[in-house]
C-alpha cells in the first residue's frame, strides 16, 4: 500500500512540527460555556480553517451559527467515483474548575512523562490535529483516496446547541458516505478498540425559590419551608439507593442486555476492581447483579452535576436561603429518546414539588443514544488500520459518553458515524490534569492514514 | 424619676451625635467568620473601648482571645450597695453575600424612609449602640443608679468559640446581679415586648468525598458513586417531608406545649398569613397541626444552610464531581442539649454513609436553648420601661433565634439574662438589605434608660 506508506513516512519526519502545531490549538482557551471566551473560539475556529487551507481544501469557511461557529471546507482530489467522509470534530473544550487541583496551567501543554498535560488535550484537540496531520500527510505525499467535507463545531461541550439548525440548513454541502469522528478513545495504551455504541444525554437544571429573600434561620427556620432541604428531598427520590432511576417511564424502552452481550462485556479487561481503582473511589455501588462495565456503558444513570444553595463559604451561616440550585442528568441508552425522560421528569416534577417553593427547569442539553453496525466497511476498515498499527486486531467496545452530533447526523443527513479517536479512558477529561498520551497520537495520525486508504480500497467495486 | 427624665432629655438633645455615632460604628466591616476582616474587628473593638472610657467606664481593656478580642470594662459609680448588670454585646457582623441583591454598599448606612440599611445595623449595633448611649446619658445627667460590668465579643456570628474559656477564666470579673443583652427584636414597631426563650443551635457542615478527582459523567456515571447525589440521599433522609427530624433520639427531651401556651401564642398577631408575608414564601409547610409561630418559636427543626458540590456555573459541565458539601442546622428547644443532637447525628452518619463515599463531619457552632423567669424583677423593670415609652404593655415572646451566650453565662457565671433589644422581626438579619427601624433607636435609648432606673428602684431592701 505505497500511498501510505508515504504518508506514513512523512507523518514520522514531520513528528516533531505536528507536536507543536497540536500545543499551538491547545493554548487557545476555546471554552465554549463561558461567554468571556468567545474570542478564543474564533481564534481556535480561525487556526483550523488556516489548516485546512494549507493542505489544499476549499471552500473553507468559518461560517457562523447562533452561537459559536463551525468550520466547513471540502477536498475532492480523490474524485467523483472515491467515497466522501464527512469530518467531524470540535474545537472547543470544558472549563478547567477546580483551577487548584491542577498541577500545570490547563492552557500551557506541560509533557510529563509520556504525556501532555493540558484541558483539550484529549477531549479532543489531539484527536482533532490527528486526523488533520493524516490528512496533511495524505496530501503531501501521494494524495487522498477519499474526498472530505469538514464539520467541525465549537459547541460539543455545551451539547451543540446550534448544530441541529445549522446541520438542517447546510444538508447539502454535509452529504457523504460515511462520517468519520474522533472523539472516543481506545481501552488501554496498546489495547485498540472501536466504539460501536453511545449512551445519550439529557441534560437539566432545576431551580427553586422558596422564601423571596436570605432569611434569617433562627428567626424563621420551622416556619417558613426551606428550598435547599426540599431539593435534596427531589433529588433523593429521583434514583433510589439502588441506583435505580424513578422518573416515570424511565426504564420502558431500555434495550435489555442478552446473556451473550453480557458474556463479551465480561471477557473485557474492565472488571469492578479495574473501575474501582480508575476513579480513586473508596468502594463501587451496586444496582442489581450488574457490573461497573455494564452500568458505565449499557445502562441509563442520574447523576447529580452540581449543587448550589446558601452560604458556602468559610466557617458558618445561619441562613434559611431563598434559592437552591441542581445541575442534573441522566445518560440514556438504546432506545430511550430525551424526550420521553423530559416528559417523565415534567410529570415527576409536578407531582412532587410542593407549593411552598416555585420552580424553573432548564434544559441545557441533549443527545440521542446511538449504535452502529459492526460488519460495515467503515468498522472493517478501521479494524484493519488499528491491527496494522498496534499490531492487534481491535476489540469491540460501547461507551458510557455522549456524542450528540452522532444521533443527530444519522437523524438528519443520514449518515452513520465511525468513531475513530486515540485518547485513554484515564485520560481526566473533563476533570483537572487532563492529558493526552502522546504515542498514541503518533499513533493514531498513522491509523488514520491507513483508515483512509483502507475504506477507499474497501468501497472500490470489485 | 427625676434621673431618669435628665438622662431622655440628655438623649434627645444629641439625638443627631447618636446617629452619627452609629452610623461610624456600622462603617466598620466587622465580619467575624472572614479572616481578612481581623483588621476591622480590632477597629470595631477599639471604638468601643474608646466610648467606653469617654463614659468614665474604668479597667476598659481590649482582652484577646483565640480569636477576636473581647471589650471588659466598670463603671461601678452606684456604689457596692446598688444591683451590678453585665452588659453584654458583639460588635461583629454576618458576611454579606449575596451582595448582588444588596441595594445599598452594605457598609455604608443609607436612610431610606425611617430605616438605616446596613450590614449589622439591627443585628445588633442599633441594641449595642442604644444600652451605650442610655449609659451615657445617665453618666452626662444624674449618674447611674445601677454598676455595669461590660462584656462585649467579636464571635457571636460564628458561635462564639473563644467565649466559652474567655468567660472560664474571667469569671471573677463578670459577676453580676443579671446579664442585659441586646440581641433581639420586639414584635412590631409600635408593639413592645419581651423574649423570655430562645432557641439552641447545632450547626454542622458534612463533606462527602467520592472519586479521587472529578470524573466525566458519561466515562463514569452508573460505574462510580456520585457524592453529590448521596448527600442529597442523606440529607433527605434526616428530614422527613412534614419537618420532622428523623436523628435518633432527637425529640427525646423536647418539652411539649401546654394546652395553655398553645393558646397564649394563638393570640399573638403572628398568623400563618404574617409569617408567610414576611418571609414572601409561596405557601407554608405544614407539621402535623402547629402553627408557623410554634414551629418558629416553640419547636426544634433542621435546616439546610448551604450546599456545594461540583460544577455550578453558567451552562452544562457533565462532571461527576468528587466532593459534596452541606452545612445545616438544628434549633434546639427545652430540655434538647447540642450533645444528644450531635451523638445523634453521628450514630445516624455511621448508618446511613454508604461505603462508595469518605466524610468528614465538621460542627461549625453551638448554643444551649435558654428560658428566663417571667415574674423576675429584670422582667418587670423591662415591662415598666417598655411600657413607658411605648404607652402600651409588652407583650411576652420567644425567639426562634439562638443565643450562645445565655446558656452559657447561666452555666458558667450562674447569672440569669434579660434581652432588651429594639430590632424588628422584618429586619433581614444575616440577609441582603440589613436595616434598623430608626424610631425604635431613639426608643430604646430612653427604654434602656429607664429599665436601669427601674432595675435599680426594685433591687432597693424595701
């Protein structure tokens, strides 16, 4: 396969210049949730686009949406008869809070050891630049044997709120075979694997007031009904101590697992104690007879994201506060949908919140759960570009994350997702010390190379 | 009373000095639970040691503690035969968040109609300032008919902490017929009336620490324990939803109402509607068949007083956090201790923690509930005072409120306390907009006045 082979060859000379543009995109801040970092979002959305200009794209745009903007661009050197991949990334990342827990500057790549600590790192500027330097490579050797259309967001993070509109009104120019995503990770440093499934997301806020001011808890606590204690009381009986969720409906279009799904999650190198020892967690729930492996990636969960009520700060406050806060969601799975857990907490809500307290539910983001097949050309292609690189074949994996733009394609461009990304499950995404293992982002320039080939070669008529 | 009536019109004549006095009092930020506010606490301290000494009080001393410094100072011009109060007061304030929803810089006092909005204006540098100034005005006129004994800290937001040792090893020069303080309210302001209880107080601050560090929720979410949704679980399980407090143990020594009491408290002008209005709650909880004013007065509650766990920004983070935090409390009635509280609770900690989560339980203050003798000669000289000036009889309350110090100097100095203070219950104490009805300033100067009069008129051998 001399096409990349060379590709392969120049990705190795240029190794040291590909670190360096990866550290350049990890220093913009990109943080989509906050409003003071818009500015950065466009530098980030700005240094793609230049990339892509770089290695021969056009109709490169950085073309706005309601919020932030997405970048578009096309290379169809590969010609009319080669399959098109829609590229989809994000550029943007997660807040770095808890500032104090990190051990470097989140926006200043320090390499420790073998990896580079950084927000995005991971999540998914490594994974992004990857499949950018595969490109690069491609096109600076002996050229792509597949044609791209780029889809790359700035608001993956904050659960692509301006994605579905702009998705709906450029259908056109996202047409493909297949779309090809990055932001996944494989199991261990030499353990390939491929991503066939997603859980969804439905993401909410739920706030209450009770009294119209701060009071005093001396003089009115007994008396008066306090928000804080009343959203704890919601919150406790959302999801029994079991872990089982008890929003009305919940569990009535949840894919049962077979016992032969059960046995292949078993055989993987995940057990219990390999979960345990991951988070730093004093000791594993138990909801039934499932496994940590079946719960993080085959079963729906609530979990409580934030709380805010009161005084927080040092020492005490006799307060009895006016406002309580929570920041809550649940990850769904085959065939759940957000609307049916929407409808079922609505009617929860209404049933349980008691009149001493007005409310307010915001939704702050959504995704379909997803699978894809296992026998297609895009999972066959990236099997072998994976065994070609790490020298095993890959195992099949699900993940317990959510990929709104994965549902959402498949909805409404009709196109499946191959996840391909290189990250490591410990890699703290979303969390302090973020960081990416840098031989595998070496790694993974050249399985994308050989992907790429690969599925050309497997979408050729024979 | 020809003493008495000297020292009003003395009072009346520097009406103007009074407020100004006051008003550079409250300009002061002494925020006792903030350790970079030591600065302002040595400020507040030293202003009234300096009044103090201005009124020909002697021994004045700026005593330290632990913590924040305690003001002693006598005025024994009454001579040996003649009743000794223990004037006790704090200079020290609540913190002043939220302060977005203040409306005036909470330490710059501004007159809006008849109050002044302040932080620490009711509570309680209005009462300090007033029993200060009836001093005065008695030592500038005829002289004071009663010794006073001055006991003024810089803890009482936070609970006192170095008062319980500082009164231990001060004893001797705090012996007195009777504590006067300063740290209450009357009903209204035209209705004078006198608190013979107070509530006690446990307050607790409960950390529950999950993973190592904060997780991806779709990574993790199912696999791992979610801290922040056990302390909800916890929480909820300590209060049932009608408001009882379900710690073993808890209503073990809590003295029921009489069917008199019950009736008595029915005829005060606090109403279910009142307590709703003031507190501009949407409705009130209902416990069993009391009423507001007894859940408010009369029996012991929780509250939560603030909650902390993970991301509570703008937008969505999907963390998984790693700690949660809750601070709450329990008013005490008569016969419940703090001890019985906090052995309860620890017992209920130890049986409800799940294995999945660390803790740690901090116990931020405490306060002894406290009654005093309704026929007590303190009590009818502060009747005939009130009376006096109001034209009216007060009325005999309690307060929901906590008060550290009474219990304590009934335990440790065997002296009984009269609360005399002229806050308003709609004060907003330990709330944004903090005010002092100003007529009841000018009131409970003369009131003061005459209660020492009185006081030491009924001490006199008959």
């Amino acid at each position: 396969m001399p096409a990349a082979d060379a590709a392969i060859a120049y990705a190795h000379e240029n190794k040291d210049r590909f670190l360096e543009d990866l550290k350049s995109l990890i220093r913009i801040p990109s943080i989509s949730t906050l409003s003071e970092r818009k500015g950065d979002i466009r530098r980030a959305a700005g240094w793609i686009a230049e990339q892509l200009r770089s290695y021969g794209f056009h109709d490169v745009e950085i073309a706005p949406t309601a919020k932030h903007p997405v970048v578009l661009g096309e290379h169809t050197g590969a010609g009319p008869s080669a399959p098109t991949l829609l590229f989809y990334g994000h550029y943007d990342v997660q807040p770095v809070d808890p500032i104090d827990l990190w051990k470097s500057d989140p926006f200043e790549p320090e390499l420790r050891g073998d990896n580079l600590y950084a927000r995005g790192a991971s999540d998914m500027k490594a994974q992004l630049v990857a499949h950018m330097k595969a490109i690069e490579s491609l096109v600076r050797t002996n050229g792509l044997a597949v044609n791209i259309r780029c889809l790359i967001e700035g608001e993956e993070e904050i659960g692509s709120p301006s994605l579905e509109a702009f998705v709906l009104q450029n259908k056109s120019r996202l047409q493909a075979d297949l779309c090809l995503n990055g932001d996944s990770s494989i199991l261990g440093p030499e353990e390939p694997s491929i991503n066939f499934a997603l859980r969804g997301l439905a993401y909410f806020e739920l706030r209450l007031t009770g009294p119209a001011t701060d009071l005093h808890s001396g003089s009115f606590g007994g008396a008066i009904a306090n928000p804080a204690t009343i959203l704890c009381q919601l919150i406790a009986k959302m999801r029994d101590l079991e872990g089982r969720v008890q929003l009305p409906g919940f569990y009535d279009h949840v894919r049962k697992l077979s016992p032969a799904e059960r046995k292949e999650l078993a055989a993987l190198p995940m057990s219990d104690t390999w979960w345990r020892e991951q988070a730093g967690s004093p000791a594993l729930p138990t909801e039934g007879d499932t496994t940590a492996l079946e719960r993080a990636w085959c079963l729906p969960t609530f979990d409580v994201n934030g709380l805010l009520s009161g005084f927080t700060g040092e020492g005490s406050k006799t307060v009895l506060p006016s406002k309580a806060m929570a920041k809550f969601s649940t990850r769904l799975v085959p065939d759940q949908t957000v609307d049916q857990v929407r409808k079922g907490l609505e009617a929860f809500l209404k049933a349980n919140i008691p009149p001493t307290v007005t409310w307010e539910l915001i939704e702050h983001a959504s995704a379909r759960p997803a699978i894809v097949e296992r026998d297609s050309k895009a999972v066959r292609a990236a099997s072998r570009a994976l065994e070609a690189v790490w020298s095993r074949p890959p195992v099949f994996v699900r993940s317990g994350g959510s990929v709104a733009v994965v549902g959402m394609i498949q909805e409404l461009v009709g196109v499946d997702t191959l996840m391909l990304g290189y990250g490591l499950q410990d890699d703290n995404l979303h969390a302090p010390n973020e960081k990416q293992y840098l031989p595998n982002f070496y790694r993974g320039i050249e399985a994308t190379i050989r992907f790429f080939d690969e599925y050309a070669a497997l979408s050729r008529p024979t």
